[in-house]
C-alpha cells in the first residue's frame, strides 16, 4: 500500500492566523483538502434548523458547540470528501481532548496517524484579543481579512473589491469567550500532543512569511 500523504492539524489561539497559513501549506504540498472547524459552523448557522438556530445563538455570544456535533461534521467531511491519495488540513481541530483523541482513532482507521502533524500557532492572549477586535470580513464575498502583515492596508477587499467591516461576532465580549475557552479547554489538548511529542510549536507573532518558514523547517526535522 502507498506512503499517506501529509495532514495537518492547525492549533491556536482565534486571531493566530490558522487560515493564513493553512492557504500556504495549501500552495506549497498541493492536494490537500481544508477543513476550518469555524466555517462548518458557520455554514450550519446560517440554515433555518433548530440545530442551526441554536448554533447561531451560541456563536454570537462567542461559545463553542456540542462537542459530539463538532466531531459529526469534520468526521463527515473527512469520510465523505478525502481521497486516498489526498492529505487534509484540519484548521481549528481539536479543540477538546475528548475530540484530539476521536481524531486520533479515526487517523488510526486511515493509517493516517503517523504522517498527521500537529502544529501549534502560538500567541498571545493580548496578540490575539488585538488582531481579532480589528480584523475585517468583506461584506460581498465573505473573505475573512486578517489584522497582520500586509494585510492591515487593505482598504477594499483584495479579491472582490467589496467593502470591509467587522465580522458580528467580532465583539469585545465574544472574543473574550473564545479566548477564555482556548485557556481553559483547548490548552489541554495543546498538553495532550505535548506529552506524546507530537507538537510543533511555532511562534505566531511573527511576519506571515517567517512563521510559514519554521513550519517547513519543523517539519524537515521531523
């Protein structure tokens, strides 16, 4: 049978630049299918379900949802979408330990596990509050518009030239929420990988282009 390809796991604070650099990894290894955790939601929200209605509830106070509902969509994507031949970045799974270690069986399942790298964006909780209050969404196509690099000098958006504003569940009390939850919650699972040296951890607080650069440094020592 044939070597898997590569999958990744993006971990972090909200505002580290998960997507960012997910699109980068994207370009450089080619074949490999995203999964944002956040947009899956997302798209539920926006359906008139009760699940969707309360998703939506739960998402503009800044929460997270069941936990069993979260594993039910990145496992569905990942069962239904995937080929044999294809790796996969998982942008913001895990978020909880019970769900690190579900992953962990269904990599097993795939005999995935062992070409899966599980990478840290690491920032800082003030870092993160500041570039999540000023981040921006484009009101025409809904391109999510980071608050770092060369990023902070758009005016219009840089795809479809649509106006830029402040994502709804951008406000103060909502991002909070999320950073309070990746402190109390996510950050045992930062552990979980921690204990079984299967973390890279790289600093998020840099340029875009160097911290995509350690990514590949780390994961040719690997």
């Amino acid at each position: 049978m044939p070597k898997k390809p590569f999958n990744f796991t993006l971990i972090g604070r909200s505002g580290c630049g998960k997507g960012t650099q997910a699109k980068l990894l994207m370009k450089h290894f080619g074949n490999l299918y995203h999964i944002a955790a956040g947009d899956l939601f997302r798209d539920l929200a926006r359906t008139e379900s009760d699940t969707g209605k309360r998703i939506r509830r739960i998402l503009e106070k800044g929460g997270l949802p069941l936990e069993d509902l979260a594993i039910s969509l990145w496992m569905h994507e990942l069962a239904y979408k995937i080929r044999e031949d294809q790796g996969f970045i998982l942008d913001g799974v895990p978020r909880r330990v019970e769900e690190a270690k579900a992953l962990d069986r269904f990599l097993e399942f795939l005999e995935r596990k062992e070409t899966t790298f599980n990478i840290l964006l690491d920032i800082s909780r003030e870092e993160a509050f500041n570039r999540l209050s000023k981040r921006r969404i484009c009101k025409k196509c809904g391109r999510l518009v980071p608050w770092i690099g060369e990023f902070k000098k758009l005016k219009v958006c840089d795809k479809c030239s649509g106006p830029l504003v402040t994502r709804p569940d951008d406000t103060p009390e909502a991002i909070n929420n999320r950073l309070d939850f990746y402190d109390n919650t996510v950050i045992k699972v930062v552990k979980y990988y921690e204990e079984q040296n299967r973390l890279i951890k790289i600093n998020g607080e840099q340029p875009i282009e160097d911290v995509f650069k350690d990514i590949l440094e780390a994961l040719k020592q690997k």
